[in-house]
C-alpha cells in the first residue's frame, strides 16, 4: 500500500533537480535521487532513504492527455467541500495549474517520521517554487507554508 501527495502548480517552470536533490539529503542524511526525464516535459524523481524505502515523485503537464480531465476531477472534489469559505479560490487555483505532481510513499516503513518529513518537504518546496498548493491523502490542501487551506473528511 502507499500514501500520496498531489502539487497543483500555477508555474510551467522545470523542477531543479540539483534542489530536490540538496533538500532530500538536508532532510535525512543518506537520501538519494534518481531523476527521469523526457523530451515532452515528462519527469521522475525516484527517492531513495538509506533504509531502502522509496518515494516516487512524477510531473504531468496540464495539457498531457488525460491530465486536464484529472485536474477538473480534484476541482470538482474541492467543490464538494461547501463548509469551506475558500471553495471558489481553490477550485480556480487547480483549475489554473500547469503541472501536477504525484508523490507516491510507502504507508508503513521502518522511519515514518523521516519519510512523512520528506514528503512535506518536497511538497512545501515544490509549492514555493512553482507557485502552487499540494494535497495530502485524508488530510487536505495546504499552501507552501504548510497552512492547512482545507480540511478532507
């Protein structure tokens, strides 16, 4: 089983992966990256912690095939969450992005509290960087800063 994380950002800007790579060993010492590319703007991030668990991260351009459909998905879920007052603003800011990013984590490994301050790392950077927000399974949607902007039930 895995746990994930979504980043819906505003910015077509490339990912650094020198950054990713410097704030995944700053966070846990001994943590690799292993990036994948392709000439359409494709990218992967395989992160690898010293006891062997691993993080996948991959980037979809918005106008991929079948991305744009995903994106309207997330913006019609945050519909749903009418006692929210920040609905509208959301749903626009998803709607708006121009890339979207899974982080994919395993549910039970041997350093839960490394991996879980990873993945919000990455997130948080990811969002800072890009100008976007990020999502975390049974937990909501967050700013770069790591404020939580809406609550999942």
């Amino acid at each position: 089983m895995s746990f994930w994380h979504r980043v819906f950002a505003r910015s077509e800007a490339n990912p650094d992966p020198v950054a990713l790579a410097e704030l995944a060993q700053a966070t846990h010492a001994g943590t690799t990256c292993h990036f994948g590319a392709d000439n359409d703007g494709w990218f992967s991030c395989e992160i690898r912690l010293p006891d062997g668990a691993v993080l996948n991260l991959d980037r979809y351009l918005a106008e991929e095939e079948g991305v744009r459909r995903d994106l309207n998905t997330w913006a019609a879920w945050i519909e749903t969450c009418d006692y929210s007052d920040r609905v509208d603003e959301l749903m626009e800011w998803v709607i708006q992005s121009r890339q979207f990013f899974t982080l994919r984590r395993p549910l039970a490994a041997s350093n839960d509290l490394a991996i879980e301050k990873l993945s919000t790392g990455i997130c948080r950077h990811l969002a800072l960087v890009l100008d976007g927000i990020w999502q975390a399974d049974g937990e909501g949607l967050y700013d770069a800063s790591g404020e939580k902007l809406l609550q999942e039930y």
